[in-house]
C-alpha cells in the first residue's frame, strides 16, 4: 500500500472518500506521528454532528436498537457514524448469528459507517482517543454519530459523558435492576430506554427506574456540579440539566418504540440548543482538553529540563520518607533549568 | 471546641489519642487548609501499614468479611484500621440489624478504628482523599488497614488499586456470575473470594471465576502494563504479577475460610517483599503521585500568569473553530509571563 501524505487523506476524507476515512481513524486509533496533524487539519470541520451515546449492560440488546435506531435515522435522510467500543457487541465481533443478519441491512449503504475499537489494553488512553475518531467521524460529514459502549467499567462512562445525548438501556429480566445506578451510569443518563418491552416484567423494570429516578434527582445534580468541577478546573462550568429523563419502552428487534426514541432524542437536541446547554458543555469540554494538553506539554518541559538521576534521587526520597511530596514538588520546580 | 493547632494535633495522633485521629481524618477528608500540613507532618510516619483492598457487589456479603477478618486479625494482635468507601456498607450507615451486631464486637476495642468516608458528590477527588486517609492511619500506627469499597464506579476501582492486596468478594446467586469481570474489576485482584460458600451454587461460581481467571490471565497482565505505563508516565515501570490468583471459599457469618484468607493475605504479602514488586508498586506510586502533583502546580502557574481574557477568548476561539487545540496550547505557552 502506498503511503499518502495526510494532506491528501485530508482532501480525501472532507470529499467524501470511505476508505480514506477507514485510513485515517486508524491513525488516530494508533497515535502515529502523521495522526496529529490530521487532527489539526481536521478540527475547523468538526462541531456539525449531533452525539448521541448508548450504553447499558450485555443482555439489553443495546446492539439491536443501535442498528434499528440507525436504520430509522437512514430513512429520515440522515448520515450515521457508528462507534462500537464494547467487546460484546456485535459490531465488534462478539455477535451472535441474529445480530450479523440484522446488521447486514446497515453495511450496504453508504450514508452508514460502522467502526469499532479495541478496548483491551489501552486503559486510560481510550477516552481519547475514542473522542478523536468522533472528531473525525464529525469532520466527514456525518449527521449523527453514535458511541456505543457496554457501560460498565471507567473508560466506557468517560466516553460516552462526551456525547450530547446520552441513553442508557435497560431490560426486564436481567435479574438485577439495579445494574445502571451500581455502575454510576443511571445519573448520566439523558434518556433511559427499557427494551425488550415486550416482556412482561416490563413494568417492574420501568417502575424501578422511575423510582431511582425520584430518587436520584438531587444527587444526579450534584454529582453532574462535581464532574464538571473537575473537568473545567475552575471558571465556566455550564448550568446544569435539570430536565426529567424521560423513559422509552423500545423493542428493537421490530422496531418497536424507535420513532419514540428518535424524538425523545430530538427533542433533547432541542432543548440542549435552546438552553444554551450544548454550547457551554462543548465549552467546557474544549476547556478541559486544554487543561489536559497543557498540563501534559508543561510536565514534559519540567522533566525534560531535569537531569534523570535528580529525579530518580527525588523519588528514592519518598520512598525512603526523607522527603515528603509537597517538598519534593518544591524541589523539583527550583531545580528546573 | 478549641482549635487544636496541626502540630498539635500529630503529636497527639503519634501518640495515640484516638480523639486526634478522628479529627485528624475529618481535616484531611474535608481538605482543610491545615491538612497540607498535617500531612506533610505525618508523611516520615508512613509506609509501615501493609494496606488491603476489600471489593464486591453489594450482597456479596463484603462488610461482613471485612468485619470477620478484622477480628481474626486482632486475634492475632494485628491493629486494624478500616476505611470504608460504600454507600451501602453497614460501616457507612446503610446496614441492616445483623450486620451492625456483628460489628459492635469491634466498636469496644481500642485496636481497631473504622471510618467511613462520604461518597456522593466527590467525584474526581475521593480516590485521593482516601489515599490520604490511608496514610494518616498508616502514620497512627496501624499493622492493617483495610479499604472497602462497592467496586463498580471508576473511583471505587481506582481506590481499590492503591492497596497492596486486592481482595475481589463474588458470592453464589447473585443471578450474574460475571459482575466482576463487567465491571473490569477481575483483573485488579490478587485474591478472588467466594463468600457465602454455604450456598449449594458455590461450585458453580468458583468454575466460572476459574473459567474466567484462563481466560483473562493474559489480558490481565496486559492491563496491568496498560495501567502502570499510565501511572508512571515514564521510567520505572515495575515487574508485573504473574502469580497465580488463588480462590477461596469462605462463610463470613460463621467465620469459616477467614483463616484460610488471612493465610492468602500473608502468603502474597510475602509474596510481594520478596520478589520486590511490593517496593517497586510503592515506588510508582510515588511518581504518579509527584506527576499529578507536578502538573496540578505547573498548570495554576501558568494559568495565573496568562490574563483571563486572553484564556477566554482562546477557548471561544476553539469554539469557533478559528483556531485548533493543539496551536491553542502552544500560543498560551508562547504567551506565558
């Protein structure tokens, strides 16, 4: 394969070339050097596309509604990326024989593109990097793209907090219907979807939720202040989604309630544009990966301009408890050159 | 109450006084402007505590564990030092009757402290908070500390990572025999326990954490790379535990398997001095900690020196899309005081 410069897979990508926009999520999926370039160039064409991020615990038939969810936005003429980060889904390759037919319907048209990613062995990096390639995903043209992840552990909740709409799926009969607020997800849900309604504990489920819910509110609220807290440092931090959550009963496997999600949805972009509230998270967001860049470039100036052994005396301190680390901070910034 | 100064307070903490303690803890728990101090005071103190990570679903049966092992250990005339980071522990208030009996054989001894520490709304920083509260017990003197956490939220995981051993609590029933690897907690655990063994399903909950324990070695140490090359950001990145995890059966209620897990316990606490992973975990720790502290500083030094209209319209900036965050952190560098 020959090598193209990221100039012309740039060109290629904003033009509307497939394989080229495969090329270059795998680059920014491997960090080459090239990668940060792209995503220069890439940025003044992000910022159009609606996320959307979907997740809940294997069994729920997230997989199922992704697809059927995609296939309803198809016929309304919107574009659809899709990003699996789940190793049990489907489109990852954990399928089962049913999901790959349903799937089908999706691979032959050129207004889908399905993507997955790894998510074994990049703890801490896969926030990230997922974010790039919705960026990229954004920067091709796509209408609505959609994050999909199991839900579970860190990494999954931190990427899909980055979509401006978030659902979380439940299902009756899981034995467990407290899987979401365990997991710390129920307060990041924009919208609570329950499938598989057709089973007849639906109402138990639906129930439960409403009652985590009630529950839940003031909590979510405050747990929404802290992250955000966190995530912009100190000044800016956006108002907060006081909204209900509403809860949709779907059954993707006929399509069942998907019109419903899909205006439960809108109607959340709606409200996210009119209050303002899209625009001050993407603030916050866009404040927030500075913090981190800088953070990172100023570390990497300091320990570049400190000899090794002084660092590894330093640290040889601490353990020894010669030295504490506030004054091991101390330290280290006067000795910088 | 009279104020009590901080140097005060850590003689009287090295001393024992229970009353100091407490408040010491509230000071570092509420991060108090003193508590940098306090700290800095108690830090030639630590590292003498040998730390256990206690983690599970709620009704595992975990608090009861913790209770069990902690009088097992006294029996053995351990002092013992209890965390408790669980909205549904009994140690935090959300007990049931059984449980708070069973627990006031441990209130009357002076040789056990047990703290619970607030988990709502924290979010981001509770995982240091706890790391300091484990080592202002550590510094009172303290052979065990042990940290219980629910193990499902980001920050519970990460708590749990700090201590030397890292005790997974499963238990037959619970309707899903893989919470733990969902949860992407199996691979942090040095020892598995299967409490509850009185339960004629244990046989099939140990197969299955066997079954799953084949299965994710490989992916384990993995992790574990991944994780360590984050947390140490550079050099020094210790050897990897390739050691076998063991499973054990226990009846927390009756006692029964407690001696066998205080013999899991010390055999890889033996484990870990020996081989020197023990040092070398402790040694990354400090770097990672020394990073974070590093970056925090660098960061509020650069963000004091660049005025905020200049950082505010750069963020619009990135909003507009005008300009890209990679040139947005070089500018503000470039224009650092």
């Amino acid at each position: 394969m020959l090598k193209t410069s990221p100039e012309t897979l740039v060109s290629q990508l904003l033009a509307g070339n497939r394989r080229a926009l495969a090329r270059t999520i795998t680059a920014v999926e491997n960090e080459t050097p090239e990668s940060v370039e792209i995503l220069k160039a890439l940025y003044p064409h992000t910022g159009r596309a609606y996320t959307v991020g979907i997740t809940g615990a294997p069994g729920t038939g997230k997989s199922c509604l992704v697809t059927t969810l995609a296939q309803h936005l198809r016929q309304h003429h919107k574009t659809v990326g899709i990003i699996a980060v789940d190793p049990t889904s489907p489109f990852t390759g954990g399928a089962v024989l049913g999901d790959r037919f349903r799937m089908r319907d999706l691979s032959g048209d050129a207004g889908v593109f399905i993507r997955s990613m790894a998510s074994r062995g990049q703890l801490g990096g896969l926030a990230r990097t997922t974010y790039d390639v919705m960026r990229v995903m954004d920067a091709a043209g796509f209408d609505i793209v959609i994050i999909e992840t199991v839900g579970a552990g860190q990494n999954e909740v931190e990427i899909v907090k980055a979509a401006d709409t978030t659902i979380v799926v439940e299902a009756p009969g899981l034995g467990d219907d407290i899987q979401a607020i365990k997991a710390g997800i129920l307060e990041i849900a924009d919208i609570l979807v329950v499938n598989k309604a057709d089973n007849p504990m639906v109402q138990n489920t639906v129930r439960a939720l409403k009652a985590m819910l009630d529950l839940g509110h003031r909590q979510r609220t405050v747990a929404h202040h802290g992250q955000l807290m966190v995530q912009t440092d100190s000044s800016g931090a956006p108002e907060y989604d006081f909204r209900e959550v509403p809860i949709i009963q779907t059954v993707a496997i006929n399509g069942q309630g998907v019109p419903e999600l899909a205006e439960a949805i809108e109607s959340h972009r709606a409200y996210l544009a009119e209050s303002g509230i899209r625009q001050d998270r993407h603030r916050a967001r866009l404040q927030s990966e500075l913090v981190v860049r800088l953070k990172e470039i100023l570390l990497k100036k300091l320990l570049d301009s400190v000899p090794d052994e002084t660092l590894d005396d330093v640290v040889e301190s601490l353990l020894a408890r010669q030295m504490d680390p506030i004054s091991a901070v101390q330290f280290l910034l006067a000795h910088q050159m």
